[in-house]
C-alpha cells in the first residue's frame, strides 16, 4: 500500500546547506509562512536528503525541518526527510566529505542516529506510485532485492518498506555492507554498481529500462527537473542556489499521472 493517500505531496531536492534557498521553496510552496510556521496542512513534504555541505547553514536546515516535522504532524500532514549520501558518510564516520564544522560533526551523528531509528529520517519512501530515493535503484540493486525477498516482483511501496528495513538495521548494527550502501567505480568507489545514496544518474538511465519501478531521486545536479525517455526516472536536483541564481523548482504529486513541476523564477 502507498503512504499518504489522499494527501497532498510536494518533493523537494537537494539542500546542501543554502537555508534561505530552501527556505524560499518553502513559503512558495505554500508550506511554510515568513515566521516559519507550517502552513501546509496535510500536505506531506518530501525532502530528498543532502541538506549538508557546500552552504554553510545546513544545521539551520535541520533545526528547521525538526519544528515543522512536528507541526506538520500536528496538522495531519508530515515532512519525509530521506538520507542522502552527504549523511550516510557521516554515519559512517566517513568525514572527508563534509563541510560541516568539526565540533558539530559529532553532534550531528548522534541526532542522526537517534532520528533514523526513532523514524525521522528514512532511506526511501513509497508512495503516489513512485519509489522516492537519493539517488535510485538501478537493475542490479534490484536483482539484488528480488533474490533476498524470493519476490518476482516488488511494487514501489514493498520495495521502501525492505530498504528501510535493510537501512535500519545497519544503523543499529553500525554495519554497512548491504548493497544499498554501494558506491560505484562511476562514483569513486570500488563497487560494480551503485546503491540508493550514491548511485550516478547516467548509470541509473543506463540501466532503468530493467527496473519495473517508477523512481524519483535527486543526488545528480541537473540544470532542471528531467524525466527520462520513459517517464520512469525523475530527478528533482536542481541545485538549491538557483533560487538566487535564475529560478528553482520542484514537485507537486497528485498520482502517478499528475505530476507538476513548478518553477520559481529568478
């Protein structure tokens, strides 16, 4: 079954630390007035993960997204906030990526770790008809998926469901050697194929033709929000500063025939 039936969805990309960017998003959307108040009702806000690094106020996007993740909750709406891969490595203690300042590292890990396992934060989430990701599943990972679950096929809601299971557990466990957490040798890494936080997007059309899932990820910057060939594929990372910079956009999903990308112009 998808989550949030009936209620209205907005996705969100990428944050990576430009708060008044994200922030602008907001209050356009319609989810949150100039005093930071939730004003989305029920709508549910999906955001894609990498609210660190490259600004520098990705803690006010955090602090930010906790108060109205509760008011939104409050109101019968919510805020999804997935896990990108600028998060993941610093679960995994990983630091060379990011920019936050060294005494807040810690920190932030341990309220990480604390909202992934008290259900703040998520690896992926179904819902609308689609399999929201950072950065998606290509054909190998879900091989991968069907072999553990001895499913021949998984929807997009079944298909969350599992990965959050998988992600939870490592959390806990602190082990991270589940193919989700792959990262390719596109990426840099030493692995044949990418997982959900660091998969490439080239890789991910590449391959998707395979994969019976309709996705939306963000991870790979583009120059505006693109649906591949199929319509299959949707990756909602425009780069925040293009809010500044000659406009910004983002999703409004009915169902998996209404999709609107609303743009915010410069």
């Amino acid at each position: 079954m998808s989550r949030f039936p009936l209620r209205p969805i907005t996705a969100v990309g990428d944050a990576h630390g430009d708060y008044y960017g994200f922030a602008a998003v907001l209050i356009h959307a319609g989810l949150m007035d100039a005093e930071l108040n939730w004003t989305g009702g029920k709508t549910v806000l999906i955001q894609m993960g990498d609210i660190l690094d490259r600004g520098s106020d990705a803690l006010q996007i955090d602090a930010l997204l906790d108060v109205l993740q509760s008011a939104a909750r409050k109101a019968g709406g919510d805020i999804v906030r997935l896990v990108g891969n600028h998060e993941l490595e610093i679960l995994r203690k990983n630091y060379f990526i990011t920019s936050l300042p060294y005494a807040h590292i810690e920190p932030f890990r341990a309220k990480l770790l604390k909202g992934i396992l008290s259900g703040k934060w998520h690896a992926a989430c179904g819902a609308r008809g689609f399999l929201f990701t950072h950065a998606g599943v290509c054909d190998d990972l879900y091989a991968v998926f069907k072999q553990e679950t001895a499913s021949a096929k998984m929807t997009e809601a079944k298909t969350a469901l599992y990965i959050n299971k998988i992600f939870k557990e490592a959390v806990r466990d602190n082990i991270y050697r589940h193919a989700i957490f792959n990262v390719s040798k596109v990426r840099g890494g030493s692995d044949g194929f990418g997982g959900i936080f660091w998969e490439d997007l080239t890789s991910l059309l590449a391959s998707h033709e395979n994969v019976p899932l309709r996705q939306i990820v963000g991870h790979t910057s583009t120059a505006e929000i693109t649906f591949s060939d199929s319509g299959k594929i949707v990756d909602i990372d425009t780069g925040m500063k293009r809010v500044f910079e000659g406009g910004f956009e983002y999703l409004k999903i009915k169902n998996k025939k209404d999709v609107e990308i609303i743009k915010i112009a410069g």
